[in-house]
C-alpha cells in the first residue's frame, strides 16, 4: 500500500471547459504530502496539459476507440489495479459510467462521481443515473438547484449527494488595476478594438446551449438604441460546424461582419477578460457557469440568462444582471442599461462581484471542500 492517498481523476479530454478547469484546479492543489493524484484521458486534447506538466501531475492516455470500447476498460482496469487507487473521481457523464463500472470491478474503495449540467435528466443520461448512482459512492454536484434535480427528479437519495461550488483562481483573475494598461492597449489594438468602442464578450464554445444566436439578434436591437460604438467577442472552440455556418450567415445579414469576432479560447483567457466592458452570458441552461464566476471575479459586470443555475450565482441588479432567458429584446435592454449605467453604479456592481466570488468561489474553498470529503468518504470504507 502507498503512504499517500491515490487518487485517479477521470475525463475524456483536457480540453478547453469548465469541467477540466475545475479538474486541473482541484489535481494540481492538493496538498502532495497527503495525496498522489493522476489525470486519465481516453481523447486526444491536450489543452490543459501544461498546467497541469508544470504543476507536476502525472497525466495517463488511454485510447477509447469507440462508445463501448472492451479494449479499453480491460487496459483501465489493469492500470487501476497495478497503481492502487483508493479513490476515482469522475468528471462528466461519460467518465461517471466508466468510472463506476471499472472502480466497483477493480475494487477501489471510493468512486466519486459529478453532476455538471441539467442536461442529466435527459432520457440517456437520466436512465444511466438512476440505473448506476448506487454505484456511486458520492455524487458531486457543482449547484444546489443541481442537488434538487437529482432529489425530485431522478430520485436519487440526498445522502448519495454532495454540493461543493466551483473555484476560481482569484489571483489569476482580478480586476484591471492588477494589468500593465500598455498591455491591454496593445491587445485591443491586435484585435481591432478602438479605443472609444464598448466591447462586449460571450466566452463559452459554439454549440446551442451558449445561445450566441440570443446576442446576435441583441446587438440588432441595441444599435437602435445607443449610438455608442460596440464590438463583440465571441470566444470559444467550435463545437457545432453547422451552428457556426447558421452564425456566420446572421451576422453578415445584418452587417456586423466587423462588429462580431469568433476567437479561439487559450490558457491566458484572464487577458480577454481584462479587454471586455461587460460579459454575457445567455445560455440556456448551465451547472455553474465558471465564465460568470471569472468574469466577476476580474470586476466585470456580468449580464447572464435569468435561469437557475445563474441565479445561484448573480443577484440582479447587486452584482450584476439577469434578463429573460432567450429573450433577444431584454437582453438589449439589460446591455444598453449597463452601456447608460453611471460609472459609480458600475464600479458598485464590479466591487460587489470581486467580493463575492473571493469569499464564497474562491478556489482554495473548493479544494478544501473536497479534500475533507476525501479523507471522510476513505475513513467511512475502512
């Protein structure tokens, strides 16, 4: 038996989202004298993979060729066995089905599983979860209304559940005084951005549940009522080729060819942050959305979708705003009151959202969080 607690974290990729950040997060801030974490993927993105190489946390490939792939699970199973995990903790639903099955076979004392979205009550997935939790030694879940879904959804019983909140770095993401402003001054200039435009940033990848079709039609509306000049950033990977193409088709219709550019996302996404008057976010459904949580902690006001998940996190009009979810005419309201908001009204709004996030997301909270479960969730299996 090792002297120290091994962990493996499973996830299909290092890609760029919110899972894998809160991944990285998590692995790479345990205390090393307690834990030895490893990282599994079975897709080739390797977008994190510095972050967590310079913190020196071991990363493991195995290809998955397929949905259900034999192959794959007897090679997991083997590792699992010869390094002596006593602990999987899954992140996704992919990664749940697997790790449950596997650690169970294995005979790994704690698999911890993560409820990350709503999109778990699904007909697929919210079978898979009703059929599979007993499997499961704790479900984490990243929000509280996240926890009533399972209750009075899937029927999963609440001792099965654990609420631990996302992170976030709060040195890495801090207000704009913290920025070299001759850096700032020549990033805007890279990316075409006078200095008298008001820019508007939607971070979140292509695909339908970030909504960016809700800000296109927005910003229509919004030129009628300010004569404000305004560029929008759109960053993130492309999921969804078709969307994108359905996007592209929009935004051309209605001449914003040079108002609307699509960015790729990058470990260094603080900067686009730094630039942004304001960041929207109007998805239609979400766990916890790390974007608000990093935009407010860089002293951004945020304007985010009126739906659960953000409303566990934004309250409206104290540190920052919520409109009709999917509603293009209150989302151009909501931008253009920020847009005619006073700058104290505004410096409010940012300090009210920095604080916030300092005291109830920052990371170490969420690390703290789950090393405690950790240690009890071990100690209740022996």
């Amino acid at each position: 038996m090792h002297s120290k607690i091994r962990i493996l974290y499973i996830i299909d990729s290092l890609g760029f989202g919110g899972s894998q950040r809160q991944l990285v997060e998590l692995a790479s801030r345990l205390d090393r004298s307690v834990f030895d974490p490893y990282v599994l993927i079975y897709h080739k993105d390797d977008s994190f993979r510095k972050v967590l190489d310079d913190r020196n946390v071991p990363i493991v490939y195995i290809r998955k060729k397929m949905k259900v792939d034999p192959t794959f699970m007897l090679k997991l199973a083997k590792f699992i066995k010869e390094n002596e995990f006593q602990i999987i903790n899954c992140f996704w639903h992919g990664p749940n089905f697997i790790g449950r099955l596997i650690g169970k076979l294995s005979g790994v004392s704690v698999v911890i599983t993560s409820v990350r979205d709503v999109d778990v009550t699904g007909p697929l997935y919210g079978l898979l979860e009703r059929v599979m939790y007993p499997l499961s030694t704790k479900i984490v879940v990243n929000a509280v209304f996240l926890r009533d879904v399972l209750l009075n959804s899937l029927h999963i019983p609440e001792i099965k559940i654990s609420v631990i909140p996302n992170g976030v770095d709060t040195n890495l993401f801090t207000p704009l005084e913290s920025y070299d402003t001759c850096v700032l001054r020549e990033l805007k200039l890279n990316l075409g951005i006078l200095e008298n435009e008001f820019v508007i940033l939607l971070i979140g990848r292509i695909e339908s549940q970030k909504n960016h079709i809700c800000l296109v039609k927005a910003l229509d509306v919004l030129r009628k009522l300010t004569a404000v000049k305004f560029k929008a950033l759109f960053v993130g990977n492309i999921v969804d080729e078709k969307l994108k193409a359905i996007l592209d088709k929009e935004i051309i219709s209605r001449g914003f060819g040079r108002t609307i550019k699509f960015l790729d996302p990058c470990l260094d996404i603080q900067f686009y942050y730094s630039i942004g008057n304001i960041v929207v976010l109007p998805s239609l459904h979400e766990g916890m959305s790390n974007v608000l949580l990093e935009a407010m902690a860089s002293g951004k006001v945020v304007v985010a979708s009126d739906i659960p998940a953000n409303r566990e996190i934004v309250a409206d009009g104290e540190n920052g705003y919520l409109f009709n979810s999917n509603n293009y005419e209150s989302l151009a309201r909501t931008i253009f009151r920020v847009m005619s908001a006073p700058c104290k009204r505004l410096n409010s709004l940012s300090q009210a959202a920095a604080e916030y996030v300092q005291k109830e997301h920052n990371v170490e909270k969420m690390v703290k969080s789950m090393t405690v479960l950790y240690k009890n969730l071990l100690a209740e299996s022996r």
